[in-house]
C-alpha cells in the first residue's frame, strides 16, 4: 500500500491538474519566471473557480508561489463563504493591518497566453477562451501602497506587472 497523493504518478500534466480540481475544487498553478527578453517574473494562478464558485480565476504576479498560493485560499475561502470580493477597486478587508489590495479583470483576448494551462482545462469542458474569466490580484508594498500610487516601490513594478484594468 502506499500513501501517494497522486492515483497515478505518470499522468499527463492536465490530467493531474483535473484529479486535484476534481479533489478539491481548485488548483493553484505557478508559472516560473522568464529572463526574457522581456523580462516576466513568476505568477501563480487558479483553476477551478470558475466551475467550484462561479467565480473568475486569479492570478497573482511576483510572490513565491507559496505565499501566492496561501492568499489564492484566502480568496477562496471568501467565495466558499459566499462573500463577494469588490472588483476593479481597492478594497481592505482581506490582508492583516488592513493592506489596500486589488481584483482587477484580465482581458483575456490579450492575455490568454498567460495561462495554458487554464485555457486547456475550460476548452476542455466546452469552455472557450471568451467564457472563462481571470482577475489579477495586486498586492501592496511594505508601506500599503500600490503600484499605480506615487511612491510605490519602484524595484516591485518589475516583480508585479498589472495586467488587469
């Protein structure tokens, strides 16, 4: 007997990533960042909440995918509580110290191509690129500030680019 997580270890990539959708709603998928040119730091982003909440999926740019991952289950335990989290505003509520932060939607016609993974998992279930939704989570600097604010650590804005409106 044996206590390995996945059914099987030699599934397709996908197929992993739906046993672990099917499991437990979701899943957080991490991207590592590219040297470029351009440069694209690392993001972690969902799939899932569009079939376990109804909700858009989110991707968060610039954090370990860890920490990404722990706010991603913050964001869904909101939906699993049925809170509907304010998009395309600054809203508080969700960090400690009350931290200013963002949901900001993607524009999936220019975007896409950021999330295979997720665009093959909808097409998947019939769902093209035009009915599944992505949001961008912007998180604050140390000092609560964002990056469209003034002093918003500058050496961030390459960590997290937003990609959202």
């Amino acid at each position: 007997m044996t206590d390995d997580v996945f059914p099987d270890r030699n599934m397709e990539h996908l197929d992993k990533l739906a046993w672990v959708i099917e499991d437990q709603g979701w899943v957080a998928d991490p991207v590592e960042a590219d040297a470029g040119p351009p440069p694209r730091p690392g993001y972690t982003y969902t799939i899932g909440f569009e079939t376990a909440f109804d909700r858009p999926e989110v991707v968060i740019f610039g954090l370990q995918a860890v920490a990404a991952r722990g706010l991603l289950g913050m964001i869904a335990d909101q939906h699993r509580g049925g809170v509907v989290l304010p998009v395309d505003g600054v809203f508080v509520g969700l960090l400690e110290s009350d931290l200013p932060c963002a949901l900001l939607t993607v524009d999936l016609a220019l975007h896409a191509a950021l999330f295979p993974d997720a665009s093959a998992f909808h097409a998947g279930r019939g769902v093209g690129a035009d009915r599944w939704r992505m949001l961008q989570f912007v998180w604050p600097d140390r000092n609560g500030r964002l990056p469209w604010d003034q002093d918003y650590d500058p050496r961030l804005r390459v960590a997290q680019p937003v990609i959202g409106t």
